[in-house]
C-alpha cells in the first residue's frame, strides 16, 4: 500500500463501491484492512457482507475493477489531490 490514509479516504469518494467490492474479492488481508480502516462502520459493513455473498467471479471482472481504481488514483495523483509515497527518487512528504 502506497497510499496514507487520507489519500485511501479520497480515492474512496471517488469509487464506486460496487467495483471496490470486485476489487477486493482477490485483495490481501493486508489491503482490505486498509481499506476498511479508512470507511464508515456501516459502509465495510456493506463491503464485507457483498464480498460474503458474491460467490465465484471470473479474474478478468475483478482485474478491470482493479485497474478501473487505479485509473482514480492516476488522476488523483495527477491532480495533486492525493500524494503517492514510496516512489523511487521523488521527494518524501511529510506531515
């Protein structure tokens, strides 16, 4: 995870909960506890009881929503709405 908190929180404004759902069906436990970190009680509630509930997908319908989501970070990132750490030779930030 390259993302602080603050910045998985804006990403979140910006997804459809639908595909974090089919993003998270391959998702680390590591990821998904990030995730859940940063939503409301109610909203990971919703996520968990989707992910519970949803049965075998097909990979390439959860590889899509994942790049779908990585498509929000770039343009975040781009627009300078969220900061990206851990990238090589780029200037640490910190708070």
């Amino acid at each position: 995870m390259l993302l602080d908190d603050r910045s998985i929180q804006r990403v979140l404004r910006e997804v459809d909960t639908k595909e974090l759902s089919l993003a998270l069906k391959v998702a680390t436990e590591e990821v998904k506890d990030s995730i859940f970190r940063n939503m409301s009680e109610r909203a990971s509630g919703l996520i968990k009881e989707e992910l519970e509930f949803m049965g075998p997908v097909r990979l390439k319908d959860v590889e899509e929503s994942q790049m779908k989501i990585v498509e929000v970070i770039r343009q975040l990132e781009e627009e300078g709405e969220i900061v990206i750490s851990g990238r090589g030779g780029e200037e640490e930030i910190v708070a």
